[in-house]
C-alpha cells in the first residue's frame, strides 16, 4: 500500500503540528471509516489521479494525430475538387455549342444530349453504309 502525501493532525485542529498521514492512522475525523477504508479512498483517488493524467496523455497524442488526420483531409479533399474541376472543365471544352459559363449541371446534361446525337448519328452512317454494300437487301 502507497503512503499518501496528506498532513493529518491528532485532533484536526489547524494549531497543532501535522504530519505525514499514514496506512495505519486512524483518524477520527471521518466517521464510519476504518484505516483500511481511509487507505482503499487514498488508493482510488491516486489511482483517479494516474488515469486523469494518462488520459490527458493520450488525447495530447490523439490531438497530434487527429490534426494530422484532419490536415490529411483538408488536403484531399482539395485534390478532389481540382480534378472535379479539371474534368468539368475538359467535358466542356469537348462540347461545341455550350456557352464559356455554362454551370454544371448544363454541362452535364448536355454532354448526356450530345452522346445520345452522336450515337444516333453513329447508327444513320452504319445503315447507310450497310446499304451502299448490299444496294439489294433494303
């Protein structure tokens, strides 16, 4: 059992000389007590005292790690937004008759309308190249 760093007096009374409290004093003071329940409430509040500090340790560390996490994400999603945006910005070039501020959603719809034209355009060119070949068939 540990010695506690608390100062007791023999009667409780500031006057008198105090001196280091041990397992074996029985004080008094607290009614209902024994020396060993003084000495178990001594052990919990050190023990209290030991996961305060540990704790305040270890959110010390997750801070450091959590900012770096955070720093981590700030940075991709960041990344994230400039390809987005690099390839909102390629989808629109490749689109012929759209406006320089045209905004996302028309340049995605749009890119939509012009896919479905040039696979309609793409189906009309391989009829009529089918029925050039076999001029009979149709």
């Amino acid at each position: 059992m540990k010695k506690a760093a608390m100062k007791a007096s023999c009667c409780g009374k500031k006057n008198h000389q105090s001196r280091p409290l041990s397992i074996s004093d029985n004080n008094n003071n607290s009614p209902g007590l024994g020396s060993e329940d003084k000495s178990a409430t001594n052990d919990n509040n050190q023990q209290q005292q030991d996961n305060s500090q540990a704790e305040t340790k270890k959110k010390k560390k997750k801070g450091s790690e959590s900012d770096d996490e955070h720093d981590m994400h700030i940075w991709t999603e960041r990344e994230r937004r400039k390809k987005m945006r690099n390839m909102f910005s390629n989808l629109h070039a490749l689109l012929p008759h759209l406006p320089p501020k045209a905004d996302k959603s028309t340049i995605v719809d749009e890119a939509v309308n012009y896919i479905k034209t040039l696979q309609q355009t793409l189906q009309n060119l391989q009829k009529t190249k089918a029925r050039e070949i076999n001029p009979r068939s149709h």
